[in-house]
C-alpha cells in the first residue's frame, strides 16, 4: 500500500480506477453457477437486480448527493435539497425520453422469444445502471485529485466492493432476457470501463468541476429511481412469481445495504 502512496497522484487515481472496474467484473462470478433460465428464475434474478440498484442508488447516489451538495454549494437546506431535486427530475427526464424514442430492441435482438417490450425495458435498466457508475468513478478519482490517498484508497475499496454486485445486477439483467454467460459478461466488462474512465476524468478535473459531482449523483439517483419504480417493479409482478419476485427485490436490496452502511 505505500507503493500506491509514493506513486503521482495521476497513477494512483488510474489504479483505483482500474481496480474498481475489475471489482465490477468481479460480478460475472456468480453467473457461472446458473444453468437453464426458466420464468421462475427471470423473476428471481430480475427482482434481485432490482433490489440491488435500489439500495446501491439510495445509499451510494442520493445520500451522498445530498452530502456533497451542502460542501460544495454551502447553502441552506432548503436549496441544497432544491438542487438534488432538480437533478434527479433531469435524471428521470433522460429516461423517460430514451423510453420512448429509443428502442434497443431495434438495434440489439434477444435470443429468445422473450418480447421486445420487455426485453427493452431491461434495457433501459441496464443504461441507467451504466449511468449511474459514471458520478461514481468520478467520485473515486475525485478522492485523489483533493491529494487526500488515505481517505481515497478507502473510498475506492468501498465502491470497489460494492461494484461486486451492482456487476452480478447487469449480469442477471441480461441472462434474464436469454443472452449468453459470456454476452452478460461482455456487458458488465462495459459497465466497468465507463466507472474505469470516469474516475479518470474525476482526477483530471477535480480542481475545476468539483461542483458537477453532486449534479451528476442526483441526476444519476433520478434515473434509476424512474426506471426501477416505473419500469422493473411491475414488470416482475406479472407473473406468477409475483411472491419470489418481490422477495427477491427486498433481498437484493438488505444485501447492498449491508454492503453501503458497512463499508462506509
């Protein structure tokens, strides 16, 4: 660790970067154990992703939005939670008119007879997630450009950590709409890339945009937030499985918040 210490502040930030978009990689792992996808387990998996980016955008995005946003702006609450607000409307803006103007199914076919209807609202989940890595690779190299290593080092293996399962989110995203392992973990390797070199542009321009940082948190909370409510929690009640499904979501998002409150 004192080697990462002694390094310049641009190498250090390029380490973390890399390591957490290799810790997102880390979710391909528990992929490897599933077989046939039946309904019962798109429900299943589905619901947990869900859970999962729930929790990651509530404790990982909005809280600390919210925190940066009173060290940045140095207002009163009332306008600190103002300008979350209006990020995160932006946020869900975004979605809503990637939801009805883009359709993925258009340029990226499933490989089963799953519908198009839903298989792009998976989609959609999936952009919204990668967008949410974007505020926080920043986040990290934004540690290293305030030249703080120690506290920028336990950031990163926090949000490196909490990668493991935001990666295994994509992952099951995909399997659930029938694409192969390795088409699953060629999207969470993606999803790692853009928090990879989101944390070099954090280090880049820490001095200068630090104020973004807060923006780009809410902004990222709203969409999520838009696409997990509007889209993904209806959807995995309209089967039979609706008990497994939402039991799932519930566990999916106790396990990240075990993982965001422990961690720090």
């Amino acid at each position: 660790m004192e080697f990462l210490y002694n390094l310049p502040v641009i190498w250090q930030g390029t380490i973390a970067g890399i390591f957490i978009g290799l810790m997102t990689l880390a979710g391909v792992i528990p992929l490897l154990f599933f077989k046939h996808i039946d309904q019962k387990k798109q429900d299943l998996m589905l619901g947990m992703s869900g859970g999962i980016m729930l929790a990651a955008t509530t404790f990982s995005l909005l809280l600390p939005a919210l925190e940066e946003s009173i060290k940045v702006f140095s207002l009163s609450p009332f306008w600190t939670v103002t300008i979350v607000s209006v990020s995160m409307m932006a946020g869900i803006g975004l979605i809503k008119i990637v939801s009805r103007y883009f359709n993925f199914e258009n340029y990226i076919h499933t490989q089963t007879n799953i519908s198009n209807d839903f298989a792009n609202k998976v989609w959609i989940f999936i952009f919204a997630i990668t967008l949410h890595n974007f505020p926080e690779g920043m986040a990290v190299g934004m540690g290293y450009g305030q030249e703080d290593t120690h506290k920028a080092v336990s950031l990163t293996i926090g949000i490196g950590l909490q990668d493991i399962p935001e990666g295994l989110a994509v992952g099951l995203a995909l399997l659930s709409i029938g694409y192969s392992k390795k088409i699953a973990a060629l999207g969470i390797a993606i999803s790692g890339i853009v928090e990879t070199f989101s944390a070099l542009l954090g280090i880049l321009t820490v001095s200068f945009i630090s104020f973004i940082l807060p923006i780009g948190l809410a902004f990222a909370a709203g969409a999520m937030f838009y696409v997990i409510i509007y889209e993904i929690i209806p959807d995995i009640q309209k089967h039979n499985n609706k008990d497994l499904a939402v039991n799932s979501l519930f566990a999916g998002f106790i396990l990240m918040m075990y993982l965001d409150v422990i961690l720090g």
